[in-house]
C-alpha cells in the first residue's frame, strides 16, 4: 500500500490506502482464503480434494495424503475416498505395484482379469498374491491377505531380513488364520500394521480402502 503503482492498479484511488478495487479483491481474495483455512483448519492438503475425508481423523487424512502425493493410491471418483468400502485384491495388487515402481512383468491371461493386468500379473509373479487360472479381482481383501502379502513385498521385493515374530497362538481365533500365514501374520502386528481387536486375530474380517491406506502409508515408512 506504501506504492502509488499499486494502489493505483489495485485500490479505489490512488490516494486510498484501505479499500481496493475489483482488480485488488480479486488478487487478494484467494490469499485471504489460504491464511484462513491454515489459521483455522491447518494447511490444505491432497486429502482435502476427498469430500468423505473431510471429517475423518487426522490418521487417515495423513495417509492418503501420502499415498495421493506419493501415485500409489487415488479415490473411486474425482472427489471420493470411499474409505467406508471394502479393499478389493485387485487395489492391493495396483497400490503394491506402483509402489514397486510399475516394474516391467511377464505376460499372463487370467480369465476373470480386464484391467490393471500387468500390475496382477506382477503381484502373482512375485508370490505376494495367489492366482491360478483366475485371479478373483474384485474379491473383497482380508486382513490375512493383506499382511501376506505385506510380508511379502517386504521380504522379497525389498529383500529385508525379519530377525523376530510377534506369537499368534494365544488368541480364541487363531485356528481362522492359515498355518502359512502365521508368520506373516505375526510380523504385521509387531510392526502395527495390524492390531488385534477385542483379543481376536481376525484373519478373515474385510479390509476396508482406509483402513488399507493406513497400512499402506505405515509400511512405507518402515521402508523408508
């Protein structure tokens, strides 16, 4: 307000120090909108563009923010999350794969697969998901599913060592989870990726898309 260049293209007079013109407004109207949101709400973030986020907690907000930003994981529509809607096998062999980096991966044709191909077929290379002549895409995921091949990528695509195993054997459901994934199982819980419920494993309960954004963004920084 100091130069008489800018109130001259910006106020109502060349002389007024106060009040700006239709130029000025429209110049510091969304200047005044991005001080109010980070005074009021915080700073603006990808999650934001997810109107069934906006009342969601922190925890999820920060997650798919990471995962937006980050190309591994988008919404079901332009401005939805879907957090509320069960994971499909197919969202996890996709999110996997970007995380991977989208590596190049052998041709294969499984009967009930007409998207995202390369990404599945990658995920069944690898041994982080299960397929035989069909892959069953659209079936919801299950908590053991997900720590499987969690453990997995882990293992093999990110070649880490697993020193120590949290237990599974003391819990009322433990017959519900495969013998082959109890070791999997087990190293989701100790790093959090997973948590008992109530005293249940819960090996076969459905994931939901934000319970497996949550997932996803801690395994990446145990990667990190």
């Amino acid at each position: 307000m100091a130069s008489q260049e800018f109130r001259t293209a910006y106020c109502l007079t060349p002389t007024d120090r106060w009040h700006m013109n239709p130029q000025g407004q429209a110049m510091f109207a969304p200047v005044f909108s991005e001080w109010l949101q980070n005074t009021l709400y915080g700073p603006i973030t990808t999650a934001d563009r997810f109107v069934d986020l906006i009342p969601a907690e922190e925890s999820l907000r920060n997650a798919v923010d990471a995962l937006y930003t980050g190309g591994i994981m988008y919404g079901t529509a332009e401005n939805l999350f879907s957090p509320a809607r069960a994971a499909t096998r197919e969202t996890l062999a996709v999110t996997l794969y970007r995380m991977a980096g989208s590596p190049e991966t052998t041709m294969r044709s499984f009967s009930d697969v007409s998207s995202n191909q390369a990404a599945i077929n990658w995920a069944v290379d690898c041994g982080i998901l299960a397929g035989d002549e069909f892959f069953r895409p659209q079936r919801s995921l299950t908590r053991q599913e997900l720590a499987t091949a969690l453990y997995g990528y882990y293992t093999k695509i990110a070649g880490r060592t697993v020193t120590s195993l949290a237990g599974v054997g003391g819990y009322e459901d433990r017959t519900q989870l495969s013998d082959a994934a109890a070791s999997a199982y087990g190293w989701a819980m100790q790093q959090e990726l997973l948590t008992a419920e109530n005293g249940y494993l819960r090996p076969q309960a459905l994931v939901s898309r934000g319970q497996l954004a949550v997932a996803l963004a801690k395994f990446l920084q145990i990667l990190a």
